[in-house]
C-alpha cells in the first residue's frame, strides 16, 4: 500500500516516535543526566522552522495493532510525572535533536528528511523485511530471540506461521535502502530523491546520531499477515532504567504474539464488543486479552518459565509508560488493569501447571473473557481509591 499525506512539522516531530500506546502526553525536560542536554536542546530547537513537511506517511496495511506509540513534544513541558524510562527516551530526543542541530546548514528540507521520513523509513524497512534477520544493535540477541520464537511457536501450535523482524538504526546508514523507500512509498521523482539522499548522507556522515540513537528503532507492532517488528531501541532503552533485555524481549514478544492469535482467530472469537473496530472498549479489550496471554505464557512452565514477579516487575514498567496521557482513560486500559489481566494470566497459567498442561488458545481466550469484567472493573476502583473527587 502505497499512501502519501503531507503533515505539518510539529505533528511529524511527534509522530515517529514509538512507544507506548496512543497516549497524548508530552516528553518532560525534567531528569536526571538529560537535563544538561535539555536546556540547550529546548533553547535552540525554537530555531528550526515548525511549519516543515515531510515527504513521507505510511499506514501499515491491514488491521494493525501499534503497541509502543509515543508521542511527546521537547519543545512543550509536560505535566506527567517522572520516570526512568521518560528520562531515557528524553536523553536520547534531546540527544537527536542537538545532534541534528550540530550538523544541519539551516536548509529546511533537512527537518522533514531527518526528523519525520527517517522514522518513517525503519518502519517501511522493517515491514518489508530489509535488514530483519538480526536482533539487537550489533546481533547480540539474535539466538536469543530466534529461541524464543521457537518457544512460543510450540506453545501456542503456531509453527512457521509468523515472522518476527528486528529493527535497527543501521539500516539507515544504508542509502540504497532510503531510495527505495523513497521510489516506493513517496511521489518525490528521480531528481528530488537525489537530492533527499543528499540531505541524508550529510547527516550521517556529519552528526553521531546515526547508528547510534536508538530512538530510530522503536517500533514494536504486530500486523494482520503474521508480521511482528520489534526494534533494537525500544528493547536497550527499556534496559537502560534496569530492566533484563533479555525479560524485555520475551516480554514484547509474548505481547505481539498475543495479538497474532488475535488475529489468527478474527471472526471466529466471540467477545463482548467487536475485536479491532477502534473503539477505546475494543482496543481495551483486545490489549488487555493480549496481556492476559502474555502473562499465561511467560510464566507457564513450559512457556518462558519466568516466576510472576520477574514478569510483574517488566509489564508493571511497560504498562506505567505511557499512563499519564491517556486522554481516553479506558482506551488501553490503566496500568492497573493491564497488570490485573496480566496477574490473572498468571494465574490461570499457575493453575494448569499442576497438571502441566498447554490450554487451547480457544481456552485461554474463554478464561480471559470469565475475567474481563472483574478485570476492568475492580481496578477502576483501585485507580479511583487514591484520587481526590
Ligand atoms: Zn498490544
């Protein structure tokens, strides 16, 4: 699918930036070691022209499910509170930005290429299974993964049936890469595409944000078609506040592979409000049902064998991510009810392995569903317990 659209330049600073799900919320300046990057970034990014377009936009074929969307602005303070992972992803914006403003010759074009397209571009790399087989910046998780794969294959009876794609910075070091993205998915001819490289190969032979910021690989989605990307970036940045990258893998993989049965089984699942109609009832649902698979999964013994709080601890960080924008309050559910329907995968895991028994997706889906209102609303009265109305 081919879909270009013009956006304005605040909109595209924003929108490439993936990592937790749809929220509203804007990044903080406030830190720890970012901060001394902050000011200078905050003061000299009123610099750049915010009117700029981009030269490309892309929606994912088919029914997808973004996972790890954020969205957040340098320029605007935020009200949301602190949090390890704010401050990494606010090292690594302001890190981008400064790095971007060292290196730019003030033509505007540059902002639209390096700050919107090339977001862009990994993306359209990573769905179209360029530079994919590896995982982790330099590869050092690849057997991991793989293993991984081959686990939740066996599972959940999946074989051979989803492809599993890593996303890496590098891949934008490659120019041919950005021209064909640019020859397949923009309407710019020949001679503007030359031009665009130009801007590239400038920037990456001039500042030192390419390979190394991780922010260029930050997707994790999961489409309709059994394709899963997970980027490096998101992975190292959920490490860099403490977490084991090796939990957080399994854990963002465990995530998608929830959707891919989802997916697997649309049309056929009986839920209470339809799957995938966008909806904040149904986007809930069906993130709150991946939850529930994901934490089934993970602590089955003979699924990921983890123990429930080693999990706990990694979703508990996954879920408090993006909470504080959430301007739909239902519409990903709350962090205490993702980490509920996660405890109670959990539980119903627990509960099998006494007889070591791996339930039918079918099972697991109806367990899910016998939970889902208590689920929803016993930490609705959590969430409202500690507020002042
Ligand atoms: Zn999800």
């Amino acid at each position: 699918m081919k879909m270009i659209t013009k956006k304005k330049f605040l909109v595209a600073l924003t929108a490439g930036f993936i990592f937790v799900s749809c929220s509203s919320d804007e990044e903080t300046l406030s830190g720890t070691e970012s901060d001394l990057n902050a000011v200078s970034a905050t003061a000299s990014i009123n610099s750049i022209p915010q009117n700029i377009e981009g030269n490309l936009s892309w929606n994912l074929p088919g029914k997808t499910s973004h996972e790890f969307k954020n969205n957040f602005n340098v320029v605007v303070p935020s009200e949301c509170g602190d949090t390890p992972f704010r401050s990494v992803i606010s090292f690594y914006n302001n890190a981008l930005i400064g790095g971007f403003l060292g290196s730019w010759d003030g033509n505007p074009d540059a902002i639209g290429v390096i700050l919107d397209d090339y977001f862009i571009i990994n993306q359209i790399a990573a769905f179209d299974n360029i530079n994919t087989d590896t995982f982790g910046a330099n590869g050092e998780y690849t057997h991991y993964v793989k293993n991984r794969v081959r686990s939740l294959e066996k599972f959940w009876d999946m074989p051979n049936l989803i492809s599993v794609r890593g996303q890496h910075t590098s891949t934008l070091e490659d120019l041919n890469v950005l021209r064909y993205v640019y020859e397949n998915y923009s309407s710019a001819p020949p001679e503007v595409i030359d031009y665009l490289l130009g801007i590239a190969e400038n920037f990456n032979t001039t500042s030192d944000q390419i390979p190394e910021n991780p922010l260029y690989a930050s997707d994790g989605f999961a489409t309709f078609g059994g394709i899963i990307v997970v980027g490096d970036g998101i992975v190292s940045m959920l490490a860099e506040t403490g977490l084991d990258a090796k939990v957080v893998w399994s854990g963002i993989l465990a995530h998608e592979w929830g959707h891919q049965i989802q997916f697997q089984n649309f049309g056929n699942w009986e839920y209470p409000v339809p799957a995938f109609n966008n909806t904040p009832e149904s986007t809930r649902m069906t993130e709150l049902e991946a939850d529930f698979l994901t934490a089934y999964y993970l602590t089955h013994k003979r699924g990921g064998t983890y123990n429930w709080k080693r999990v706990e601890d990694v979703l508990a960080s996954f879920f408090n991510i993006g909470d504080c924008g959430f301007e739909s309050p239902g519409h990903h559910g709350t962090p205490n009810q993702r980490l509920e329907a996660a405890r109670q995968g959990y539980l119903f895991a627990s509960n099998q392995k006494k007889k070591g028994q791996i339930a039918t997706a079918q099972s697991v889906h109806d367990a899910f569903l016998s939970k889902l209102d208590g689920i929803v609303g016993g930490s609705d009265a959590a969430d409202n317990a500690g507020n002042l109305h």
